[in-house]
C-alpha cells in the first residue's frame, strides 16, 4: 500500500470520505516528507504550518460529523507565489520591493477553500513569473533545472510534499515543469479559470493550470475551479469533468511529427515508442500537419507578451527598473518598443492563426506534440526550452503534459496533449486513456 504522502487528491478525497484517512493525518504526512525533501528541493517560499493544521482539525471535526465541504475535503493544497491570498504576502519571487499584502484571495484560492481543501503555504516562483530561474532544484537531480517558471509547484508535488498545486501559464510555465519534474501539468483554455487576484504577465495570455499526480486529480481540481459566473472567464459552461474520464473509448490523436522531428533524436524515438504502444492498446494515430500560420502565431505571441508585460509593469518598472531581473527587463524593454499599431497587428495575426490551429484540433480528441524537447536541462541558469507549449498557450487551447518513463540518467520523459477551445472533457478523457495505457507514476529517488 502507498505511503499517505504518495495519495494523490482524488485518492486522499476518497479515503476521507470513506473515513480511512483524517485530514489532520494527511496534513501530518506531507509536512513530514517535507521536512525529509525540502532541503534538497527547495520548492517552499512559505509553509504554514500552524493554519494548516488549524483547518485540517476543522476538516476531521466536520467528516467525522458527516459534514463535506466539497470534493476536496480535507486535501492539502500549495499555490505558486503570484495567488493573493488574504493577509499573506505575494512576492512574486522578486525582491522586497515587489511584494504586497492582498487582503481578499483570489477567487480560485477562494474556491478550493470552499471546496475543503486545507492550504499550505506559498511555492518558489521564478522573478515575476518569467524566465529568470529560481533557487528550487529539481527532485530527480538536484544539478538540473526544475523549469520555470512554476518551479516550486512542479518541484512539490513531484517530491510528494502537497498532492495538487496551482501554477500560472503564460509561455509554458506549467507544462514544461511539470514534464522536467514528471508529474501531470494541465492548463484549461484561457478564460476557463479566473486569473483575477494572480500576478498578471499578459492578461490575454496568462493561464492558472495545476500540478497534480494523475489526470483524475486535474478533471477534479478543474470542476472546483471552473466558474462560469465570473464576468472575467470564458461564458462556456463547465462540464462534468470526472464522468468523463471515468472510461474513456480509446481516443483518435492527431500526432504533429514536424515538431517530434524537432525534439532531440532520443526524445524523438521515447515519443516514438509511447505512440506504438498506444496504438497497440486501440488509440487510432493520424499524422496532421500544422497550419501555415503556425509560425506567425509564435511570431504574433512573443510581440503581445512583450507589450503586455510592459503594460502589467509600467508603474512598479519606472521606479525600480534597474533592479529588475534580466529576462525579464529585456521583455518589458523590448515591449516599451512596441507601438499600437504593432500590438493590434499581433493581436489580430494571433487570432487568425487561433482559429487555424482550433480548426485542425477539433478533428480529433486531441493533438499530440512533445512537452519538452529534451529531459530538464543541467544547472540552475536556465528554465529550459518552452517553445514546445507556448504556440498552444498563444493560442489559449488546453493541454496536459503526461509523464511518461524516465530516460537512462533518471530524468522524466513527457508527452503533450491539446485539445480544442473549451474541449476540456474531451482532453482529459484522452489524456486518462493515455495514461492507463502508459502507466508510468513512479517519483523521484529522494
């Protein structure tokens, strides 16, 4: 039987309903394996250990009496430092000057509260939530980079410290840690979760995505966190998520072979192998190819981050700007540089080769590409490559990043899955199928 810190949510919500498991017992296993990971991972900004087991008691008195407050009773949960969370500072990873005390949470803090969940603490973000690296190391080996710029949540669930966190998306921020620090990485279409109380990049193209140990975790997460009634999300309704990935018929892919062809040649053969054994167990594969727009899509998306992140900065860059981290300065220099008329021109190419890409994954249950082109990256001054996401993320589709084994020097191996505009149900249940047939949910050798 799995140790109590190896649950993932929708396992340790189910033994909590069923009355095999406490919250308070729970809370204690992860903050145990903390302690026994942490100094080696570094994934924390701030653990809180003492509200923490103030709600989980609240969650044993309220279970015991037959009491649920959601489908994440009593689930232990962390959040990337760019949620407000009342009362508790939001550092963004940069320096004191940065940060702020909110005095609200941010509506899908909120909404996991609402749901039982009991919160942690605060995970290691990278500076502003760009490519400047953090201090977090990877749990598989600490000499490599854990990606970015969600670092501490990939670094945390992977170490088994918190079995679901929030991260934020704006280039490949989820997926590409989660494929580096092998666990499931799912961003819904942008507008599906509120990114009101988050430390805004670029509105039009920041995601809240999730960092969870198995699809389920992500389909149950997600129907918490969808809200309709936010004027600020998308206006399709949510679906019943967990009835459908509970069996899955096995799925028709579009697989996008010019961009496996840009992954290393041992990268290209792993996704090689994972495709014929999925079409061993039923799935039906199509090559398709991208639309010719592809490329200005990533061409028009680089000129709309820049600019945005201008505009999210302008009033904290005029009076700190030569404080700021490298990466990120350039981005907003670069987008200082960006007219109107540029910006609407990118804008406008951004969304006609949406539509192009939207056309094409409508096909099919989903499109399959690499996460990553090669496994995480050696040393901390890089996050890595997130060329393999950000087209997707430009063009505000979901997807999910599926571990899939470990290569020869133990570092994970990923797979990436995109779905259609609002077609989150539709992703996840041919993600679910994926990952029965691939069965890889081994962790880190901490």
């Amino acid at each position: 039987m799995a140790a109590i810190h190896e649950l993932g949510a929708a396992e340790a919500a189910r033994r909590i309903r069923a009355g095999t498991l406490s919250p308070s017992n729970l809370l204690a296993a992860c903050l145990k394996r903390t302690d026994a990971t942490e100094p080696r991972v570094g994934a924390w900004v701030r653990l809180d250990r003492d509200a923490a087991a103030r709600v989980a008691v609240q969650r044993d008195i309220e279970a015991r009496e037959g009491r649920f407050m959601g489908p994440l009773h009593g689930v232990p949960i962390a959040l990337k430092d760019v949620f407000d969370v009342a009362g508790v500072p939001t550092t963004a990873g940069a320096p004191d000057w940065a940060a702020r005390t909110p005095t609200h949470d941010a509506p899908s803090v909120a909404r996991l509260r609402g749901a039982g969940a009991v919160p942690m603490g605060k995970l290691a973000t990278t500076p502003f939530a760009f490519l400047d690296p953090s201090a977090t190391r990877n749990p598989w080996n600490p000499e490599h980079t854990p990606g970015g710029s969600s670092s501490g949540p990939a670094a945390a669930v992977a170490a088994r410290m918190v079995p679901l966190a929030l991260g934020s998306q704006t280039l490949g921020s989820v997926l590409r840690p989660a494929a580096y620090c092998g666990v499931v990485g799912f961003k819904p279409t942008h507008g599906r979760i509120s990114v009101a109380g988050v430390l805004a990049l670029a509105q039009s193209l920041d995601h809240v995505g999730l960092f969870a140990r198995a699809v389920e975790d992500c389909a149950l997460a997600l129907a918490v966190l969808a809200d309709p009634a936010d004027p600020r999300t998308g206006t399709a309704p949510p679906d019943d998520y967990l009835a459908a990935i509970a069996a899955p018929p096995p799925p028709r892919i579009g697989v996008l072979g010019s961009l496996v062809a840009r992954a290393t040649p041992e990268m290209g053969k792993h996704l090689e192998a994972i495709m014929r054994g999925l079409e061993g167990a039923g799935a039906r594969l199509v090559d398709v190819a991208l639309p010719a727009s592809f490329p200005t899509l990533h061409e028009a998306g680089e000129i709309v981050l820049r600019a945005e992140a201008a505009a999210s900065h302008a009033s904290l860059y005029a009076r700190h700007a030569a404080e700021y981290p490298a990466r990120v300065k350039e981005t907003i220099e670069l987008g200082l540089a960006v007219s109107a008329v540029q910006y609407l021109a990118a804008q406008d190419a951004r969304r006609r080769a949406r539509e192009e890409l939207l056309s094409l994954a409508a096909r099919y249950d989903a499109i399959l590409a690499p996460t990553i082109g090669a496994p995480a990256p050696r040393g901390l001054a890089s996050t890595g490559d997130p060329s393999f996401c950000a087209p997707f993320t430009f063009a505000g589709m979901p997807a999910i990043a599926l571990p899939t084994d470990a290569d020869g020097a133990g570092l994970p191996l990923s797979l990436q899955l995109v779905g259609a505009a609002w077609g989150e149900s539709r992703l996840l249940a041919t993600a679910a199928w994926c990952e029965r047939v691939i069965g890889f949910d081994a962790g880190p050798p901490l």
